[in-house]
C-alpha cells in the first residue's frame, strides 16, 4: 500500500526505525526505544559488603534493574577514597562504614550524601596476642594496640572502650599506644610479637585468630543492645536520590531481596562472596576463615540507625568531628526503603 507520496508503509517504518537508532546510538545505547541509563556504584571486596559482591558475582543487580540500565562498579579499599569518588561526581551511591559516611555528611555541611539502607552488622573485634598477657582491661596498660585507619570506625570504638575503663591513649596523654595499621600490617607485626592486640574488622579479626596466634577478646557485639551496631550500610549522593529516585527504588528493592537470599542460602552465599573475594584480591578466605567470620556479623537492610549516632558522639568525644557536636538528623532517607519492605509487608524501619 502506498500514500499519497508514493512512499509504502514498510518504507516508513523502516525509516522510522533506523532514525531512532541512530538517535539511541548517539545517546550511548544500543536500545532504539530508550537510551542506557548509567549508574555508578562502590563497594569494598570483603565480607562486609556481602550484597555488592554477591551481586556481582551472580548479575543479581544487573537483573533486577534491567536492560535499560548499566551498572558500573568501582572497587574501594577504605572508606575516605569512596567519600572522596561520591564528593568528585565519580560514582553515585556506595557501600561504606559508618564513620566515613558520618565525616562526609558533616564535611558537606549535611548537603552531600543520605542513608538508604543497612548492609551489615557487627563482625568486629579486640584480638590480644595470644602471649602478651592480656586478661583483663586494666592489662592494656602500657600496651601497643592497632586499629585500621585514624578516626575509622574501629579505631572510634577502640578509644571509646579505654575511655569507658579509664584509659586514654598517648596521643591523649594516656599510656596506651593506639597504632593506625593497614590490616595485613597487623598481622604480621602479631607474628613478629611487636603488636600485643587489634581492634579489627572481619575477616582480619579471624585470621589474627587463626593465623597470628590471636585470641578472641572482646566481640563487639556484646557492648551494643541487641548485639546490633553498623558495619556498613548503603549512601547515596544527594543528587543523585533527588534526580534518580525510581532508580535508587529498584536497587533497594533488589538490596532487600538479595539480603534476604542470603540469609536463606548461606553456603551457596558464602561460595560467591569468597569467589568473588578472590576475583577482586588474588586470594580466597579459607573456608574455616570465612565461616567464622561470617558467624560474628549479620547481613541486613536494617541501618541500625541508634548505633551510628552512638559512634558519632564517640568520634566527637575522640576529637574527630570538629568542636561541635554536629546535627545529624537529617543523614538519613529510609522512604524508599520503607516503601519496598511495605510492599513485601515487612515492618518499617524507624
């Protein structure tokens, strides 16, 4: 059939066709209806960040948001460098530590990041040299302690606790020395006796067990209600929230289903993570290491929102967050995700 023009219908439409690919190509997509929408995630390869790498390794995210959709994924070692991607532009939301995520909401003046959802709880604590004669909390006298990173979330809960047993360290005119050490610096100073306890986070707390001749003292877990505090949760640029909120929507939606496949289907989980581990470092736990890791935190969309402002007033107290008390109150934006557990029929989150 052809119109008044001469030209057939199936010309039309095929014209009409190639001109919106065309139009896709130049927008960066293969799709000729709708141009890819890039977003930008980070996470960390540990088993803290069980969700990110999971979801990497079995396209859990890359299915659930679609094929209009293309995540890009950027691996971090500590939590200031994901701060610093989230403040540049480079990435658009990120699994990260409390501490980290609290200095880059007071850092921004409150304009920078939110709080969308909980990634995990617990998995830290104080390992003692197995010989450094360590048995109580007045033993840490004249001791040398590490912690990851100056003013991280361990090294925070490390001070908080010798202040609360009346200690201080050096740096504080006290007499325990509180050395900042990457985490594989720890356990070789622990091999080498030149380290007498760690404050550490999963799976390093374990393997200071297990590989440094370590001793379990003190689960953090027992000096929080509930055995519940943050180890990481997921931000979100505040632009990104604003402009992208249907976006953010479906990945806490995926979030809470792959946190709740987790719990359900922890052997396969554990195989993933550990792949997944291995494919980012070079190197896989070992399979006793990562299951008592494991066992010391639990994965949830829960935020434990109490427990942030609790390490906030410690970081304060420690001289980390300025002169000032700062005012959180509006770090957090758990309305997407209580949307999505309202449509599982899930309790909200306060």
């Amino acid at each position: 059939m052809r119109n008044s023009t001469g030209w057939s219908l199936r010309a039309q439409l095929g014209i009409w066709y190639w001109a919106l690919w065309l139009m896709a190509i130049v927008a960066g997509s293969s799709d000729p209806l709708r141009a890819q929408t890039i977003i930008r995630v980070g996470a960390f390869p540990n088993i803290t960040h069980a969700q990110p790498m999971i979801g990497k390794a079995n396209g859990w995210f890359d299915k659930a948001m679609g094929p209009n959709v293309k995540i890009q994924w950027t691996s971090f070692n500590a939590g200031p460098s994901a701060i610093e991607a989230l403040f540049s532009g480079a990435i658009d939301m990120t699994y990260v530590g409390p501490n980290p995520a609290i200095t880059g909401y007071v850092r921004s003046q409150g304009e920078a990041l939110r709080v969308v959802s909980g990634a995990a709880s617990g998995g830290a604590a104080l390992i003692v040299r197995s010989d450094s004669g360590i048995q109580k909390p007045e033993d840490f006298h004249g001791k040398k302690i590490a912690s990851p990173q100056l003013g991280n979330t361990q090294d925070v809960a490390l001070r908080a606790w010798l202040k609360a047993h009346g200690m201080k360290s050096q740096d504080k005119g006290g007499d325990v020395q509180v050395v900042p050490l990457a985490n594989p610096d720890q356990l070789t100073l622990f091999l080498k006796k030149e380290l007498d306890a760690a404050w550490a986070p999963e799976p390093w707390a374990t393997r200071l067990i297990r590989e440094g001749n370590g001793r379990l003292f003190l689960d953090e877990r027992d000096l929080w209600p509930q055995g519940q505090f943050v180890t990481t949760h997921l931000i979100v640029s505040t632009k990104f929230l604003r402009e992208h909120r249907d976006l953010v929507k479906n990945w806490i939606r995926a979030h809470v289903e792959l946190t709740d496949w987790i719990s359900s289907h922890k052997p396969e989980a554990k195989r993933l993570l550990n792949d997944q581990i291995q494919k980012e470092t070079s190197k896989a736990l070992a399979p006793a290491i990562l299951d008592e890791a494991f066992g010391r935190l639990q994965i949830t969309y829960d935020p434990v929102r109490s427990s942030l402002l609790t390490s906030a007033r410690s970081a304060f107290d420690a001289g980390f967050l300025g002169k000032q008390m700062p005012d959180l109150s509006n770090m957090y934006d758990l309305s997407l995700l209580n949307e999505v557990l309202a449509e599982k029929g899930k309790k909200a989150i306060q």
